[in-house]
C-alpha cells in the first residue's frame, strides 16, 4: 500500500529532524531510518520506565521526548502504522526534504517576517520548525492542484498536535496563515 501525500509530509518533518542531528545522512538513509524505527517510534513511553542508559541514548539519537498531561495521549507517530520494509522511497518525500534543505534560508526569511517580537524560526523548537517549513514549502512552492495551499496549513496544524503543544498549534496556525495571506 503506497503512502499518502499526508504520510509523506508527516515523514518528511520526522526525516529533517533527524537529518538535524545526522546531516550527513541522505534522504533514502533517512527513509530506511524510518522506517526501521517506526515501530519503536509508536511505543507509548512512560516516563517513569525509563532510565537514565536509555534516555541517554534516545537523547543522543535525536529521539523525541515530549511529556504528556494526564488528559492528553502520548505523542506517536501515528499516520503510518504498517510501514513495510519493502516500501520504496517516495519522490514527493526526497522533494520535500531535499529542497526544504536547499532553501531552508528562503523559507526562513519567508516565515520570519510572519513571527511577531523577538522570535525567529531558528528560535523555536525543533519540531515546530520542521512542520513550519515543510508546509511553507508546500504553500509556496507546490502547484496548488497537488497541494492546496490550505490543505498544507491544515496538515501542518495537525502534526503540531500530534508532535507538539496547544499553544504551538495555535501559533503554527497563525504563522502560516499569515503567509497565505501576505503574498
């Protein structure tokens, strides 16, 4: 079963942020990364559970740790359950990733006059910042009948749900909204 534009995008944000920590690696070690790890990347973590070894490691490998409230479930990769081992590399995963890179300062610059105060993209979180670009990418660069633009701000709002906070959904949200607007 071939993966969708959704599950691709939500790969290409987990690729960037890996590739964060390992830029050398290429976006098909990346995949093969992924998909090797998804499984472990849709365990549910208890905190409690894990010691001192493990979160070293999962540090170092760039893994990531969100905290979870009592009411909200634990973030986990969610949008591609039965990734097989055998699935090829998507091009739409090698587009995203592979120019996200190459224009990351436009597309920085692109955001930052939508992020008001002191803030800049390279301030935020990581997570946050892959998801912004990604889908600033898709809005700006992706002919409108493969992606709306729309559809891209909506996605990206979703990931931050998934990988991040309420209050960094809201603002995802704004930000990208803004840059619909603006040009």
């Amino acid at each position: 079963m071939a993966l969708g534009i959704a599950q691709i995008r939500e790969m290409a944000v987990m690729a960037l942020y890996q590739q964060w920590f390992n830029p050398d690696m290429s976006v098909a070690e990346l995949f093969d990364y992924l998909k090797e790890a998804h499984e472990e990347f849709m365990q549910e973590v208890v905190y409690e559970d894990i010691d001192e070894e493990t979160l070293t490691i999962w540090q170092a490998s760039g893994r990531i740790l969100t905290p979870v409230s009592d009411q909200e479930p634990p973030k986990r990769l969610q949008s591609f359950p039965h990734l097989k081992s055998s699935e090829p590399l998507p091009d739409y995963l090698v587009e995203l990733v592979e120019n996200v890179v190459a224009q990351r300062e436009t597309i920085d610059q692109r955001l930052d006059k939508h992020i008001q105060g002191n803030w800049s993209v390279r301030r935020l979180e990581l997570i946050n910042r892959f998801i912004l670009e990604v889908a600033a990418y898709e809005m700006k660069e992706v002919p409108e009948d493969k992606v709306p633009a729309v559809v891209a701000i909506d996605q990206a709002v979703d990931l931050a749900k998934r990988y991040s906070d309420d209050r960094s959904r809201r603002f995802i949200n704004g930000v990208l909204s803004q840059l619909l607007t603006a040009e």
